[in-house]
C-alpha cells in the first residue's frame, strides 16, 4: 500500500511540504488539527483555502480570490497530509490496527481499504518496538469510521471474489468465441453482459487462464518505432481511422502513445541556462515574463540574408538583459516541468512545455542576431575584405560559424556577472581567429556573386528543432495561417493551443486540427 493517496490539490501538497520542515510539536499538533478536520469535512460543501489552511495551522492568510476546494479531494488529501506527516514522526504502533485487522473488522479487501482511504479512512505510519515502520490505523477511528459508513461498508462487502465454479462457467463461455478475433477488452465486456461481474475481473480471469486467452486475438505489441510511424502519418494528414486499423488500437491509446513519446524527446532535449537570484521572487514569472519586449517578440528567423547582417542593432541593453532573463526563466521553469512529467502526460502538459520551448528559441534567435553585426566585423577584420566581395563559398562558411559561436554564448551568458552578449561574442571570436583557425577557401575563382541566404542552422544548435517552424506563414492555408503564426511566434511570443483557441474566439479541437500538420 502506498504511503499515502495521491494528491488532487496542489495547494495540500505545497502546505504538506511546509509542514514537513516545522518542528516536530508543531507537526503532531498540526498532524491533528488534519484528522480532526477530515471528520468534520462533507463531500459536496466548498472549503475557502484560507479556512482550511487556519484550521490546521492556526495562522489567517491575507488573501483575495482564495480558491474554493471541493469537500471530496479535500477530505483525500486531508488524508494523505496525515500520512506524510505521519511519515516522518516516530508514533508508536500500540493501539493501531494494521491493514489486515481492518480488512477484518470491515470485512473487506485490501483495495477496497485503499479506496476507504481516499474517502475518509485515516492511516498513520507508526513504528513496531523492532524499529520496522508500517501504517495503522487508531481502533477508535476505525470503529468510529464502521458506525457513520455503514451503507458503504454494506456494498462493498456484498462483493465476493469468483469461485472456481464461476470461474469455470466464465471460461466456458469464453469458449464460444473461438475464432472470433476479438481482443481481450472486447471479450470481456462481451462476458460481463451476462455474467454481472466487474470488466476487470473477467479481464484478468481470461489474462491468466492459458485456455482462455488463445481465444482472445494476439495484437503485436506497440513500441516506440510505432509510435514514431504514427506521428509521421499525422503529419502528412493521414486520418485517424486508417491509422488504427493499421495498429489495431483505439484512437486514445494512440494518443496516449504519442503523448509518452513526446515526453520520452524532451527528456533526452539539453536546455542549458543560467539560474539567476530573481528566479525566485514569487512574482518572478510574471514581472520578468510580462516585459514588452519579451512579449512581442521578433518574428522567427528561417533565413539569414548574409549580405544584410551589417545593420547595427537596434536592442538596447535594457532590452537584452530582458531577453536574457526570460531566456533563462523559461529553461529554468521547462526543465521543472520535464523533470516532473508523469509515465503519461497529458496534453496540456506537452503542450505548455513546447510553447516554452519554442518561446526560448525566439528570444534566444533574438539576442544572436542583434550580436551578428559585431561578430560578423571580428572576420572582416580577419580576413581583410567586406563579406560580400568573398567567394559564397567562404561567406556561408563565415556566416554558419559566426551563428554556432554565439548562439553557444548566448545559451550561457550571465547578466549578474555584467556580461554583454556583444563583447563575449566580439572576444570569442576573436580568439578563435588568433589560434590560427583556418577558413576554406574556394578550389577556384569565383565570379562576382550577387546576394544569398542561408537558412538559419537551427537542427544544428538546439536540440528540440522539431518543435520549430520551417514554412514562412505566407505558404500556409489561409484558414490555417493565423494560428500558425500565434504557435510560431509571428504574432508576439508563441502560445498554446488553449491561448490561441481563446484569442480566436474558436474551440481547442478546431486549432489542434488545423496545425496538426505543423
């Protein structure tokens, strides 16, 4: 059994860390005030945070707009506070049911305990005389729960588990659907029409029985490969129901799929940052996130013209410190969020880290290209003639080099240190030049060339280019262009499918649908 329900409501498990680190008087009292609250909580009334928080720690939060916590999940966390507190006491074991005396006094399973947990049933963690450490639960709390519960208690020990006659009579008449190629969930939910037990159980029955389950037609197992299969075909339009007839799965265990495979990318994603002291005022986010210049941001580059990159910057050091701030903020805060991504993400979750991602490639493009003047001048210099009198072959070369070195600057620069992307560029150049590094040079003579451009190298500096834009906005359907430019970044800084389905006044299913393809 779990040392404690999980959490439904952030702010129990924020107050449950803080209690964690409170002397351990203050813990018990509190720990207390917790069990005697979860007596009094009822599932369908609405508890102020405030009154919840005073309840059990005594102390009144000046607040305005306290969130209004439903009775059900409070009285389960309510629960699982005990737990977590409990855990890190020594409480002795006398006087404390184990898991088994209470299935006994009930007179029901061990799941069933688990679920009696989340609605009320208070365990502690308590420590046996030989040190071993297990949950309790206090006989006059349980005696107490038995008396006010007894209609849950009544249903839930009319459920008996399968006999072996039961069990028979199911597996025969799984039997009778040899050859019909349903799959094991089909044939269970056949089974339980008629034999008024739970799925799961004749699931599992049929799982384990080694007659049974060559009835049940064998479906390939689903990798990561096939999820990858999957989402190339969404992104050449292929329709869901051929994609699940190939794959024999239902669309959202595809889904699910593609979700654990996006997580799986950007745990493997490198987001290096710099963690600054502002990062954490509690306001952080939303002073160094709310600047204007942070906020609408510069179109994505795709293209970088290499005669056109001499044109002197136009940010101003207020400006790139802002940029750099948000930078490292939004890594800080994505790299958070991947470490805590569960086995299976949900979409809102993916979605918010990709934005975030995009979003960092945008002021970080940003704060490359306003440096490239200075950058640029160091191999002028260098090679003593301006970059359009060079073969292309040697421009684009100078152009892709000067990109690399300070796109890696950029990625770490700290502006505590009074470090300017400009200067740090304008030296590591330089240097690099000094130890003899070399430029090609074209096998022949070039004629005169005229203008070029290059795309901007992004699969070659960030990791996480698949999540970019490669189309200008205008080779996109014009029905499907204004949300391509809110994802992207031509519209201030990129946002989420939520974000873009709320400015557009539309539903999030019709915005997913028209940038599946992006």
């Amino acid at each position: 059994m779990p040392i404690s329900p999980q959490f439904q409501i952030k702010e129990m498990r924020e107050l449950g860390d803080q209690i964690k680190i409170a002397p351990e008087h203050i813990r018990k009292k509190q720990m207390n005030a917790c069990e005697l609250l979860v007596g009094e909580t009822e599932s369908e009334r609405l508890y102020p945070l405030d009154y919840v928080i005073f309840r059990i720690t005594g102390y009144r939060v000046d607040s305005e707009n306290q969130p209004m916590l439903l009775g059900d999940p409070l009285k389960n966390d309510l629960v699982s506070l005990v737990a977590v507190i409990s855990r890190a006491l020594s409480l002795p074991s006398e006087n404390m049911l184990s898991v088994e005396d209470v299935e006994d006094l009930f007179t029901v399973s061990k799941r069933t305990i688990s679920r009696l947990r989340k609605e009320g049933l208070v365990f502690h963690w308590v420590v046996e005389k030989n040190g071993s450490r297990r949950i309790g639960c206090n006989k006059q709390t349980a005696l107490q729960f038995l008396k006010t519960h007894k209609d849950r208690l009544r249903s839930a020990t009319s459920f008996s588990k399968l006999s072996l006659k039961e069990q028979q009579i199911i597996i025969n008449a799984a039997q009778s659907y040899k050859g019909s190629e349903l799959s094991l969930n089909a044939l269970a939910k056949e089974l339980a029409k008629n034999n008024h037990r739970g799925l799961e159980t004749i699931r599992l029955l049929i799982k384990n029985n080694d007659h049974a389950k060559k009835i049940v037609k064998h479906i390939p197992s689903f990798d990561q490969k096939d999820s990858r299969l999957v989402q190339r075909a969404i992104q050449f339009g292929v329709r869901w129901k051929t994609i699940q007839n190939r794959f024999h799965r239902t669309v959202p265990a595809l889904r699910k799929a593609l979700l654990r495979l996006k997580s799986h990318d950007l745990h493997e994603d490198t987001i290096p940052f710099v963690a600054l002291p502002s990062f954490t005022r509690k306001d952080a986010e939303e002073v160094i996130l709310g600047v204007p210049v942070v906020k609408e941001t510069s179109p994505p580059t795709l293209l970088i013209d290499v005669d056109k990159m001499f044109a002197p910057s136009s940010l101003s050091e207020s400006d790139e410190l802002s940029l750099v701030s948000a930078m490292h903020l939004l890594s800080f805060r994505t790299t958070q969020k991947i470490d805590s991504l569960p086995y299976s993400p949900t979409v809102k979750q993916i979605d918010r880290i990709e934005t975030d991602l995009r979003w960092i490639h945008v002021l970080r493009q940003q704060l490359v290209v306003s440096a490239m003047p200075a950058g640029l001048a160091v191999f002028v210099q260098y090679v003593e003639r301006p970059l359009s009198e060079l073969p292309l072959q040697q421009s684009l070369e100078i152009m892709n080099r000067t990109v690399a070195t300070i796109w890696n600057i950029v990625s770490n620069v700290d502006p505590t240190r009074g470090q300017k992307v400009s200067r740090l560029a304008v030296a590591q150049i330089d240097r690099m030049l000094s130890r003899g590094t070399s430029i090609a040079r074209p096998k022949r003579a070039s004629a005169k060339r005229q203008s070029a451009s290059i795309p901007f190298p992004t699969k070659d500096l960030v990791s996480w280019s698949r999540l970019l834009p490669k189309t200008e906005p205008v080779f996109i359907p014009s029905k499907s262009r204004e949300m391509y430019e809110m994802r992207f970044g031509w519209q201030g800084n990129p946002k989420t499918t939520i974000e873009i389905a709320s400015l557009l006044d539309c539903s999030e299913l019709s915005v997913t649908r028209a940038l599946r393809r992006w």
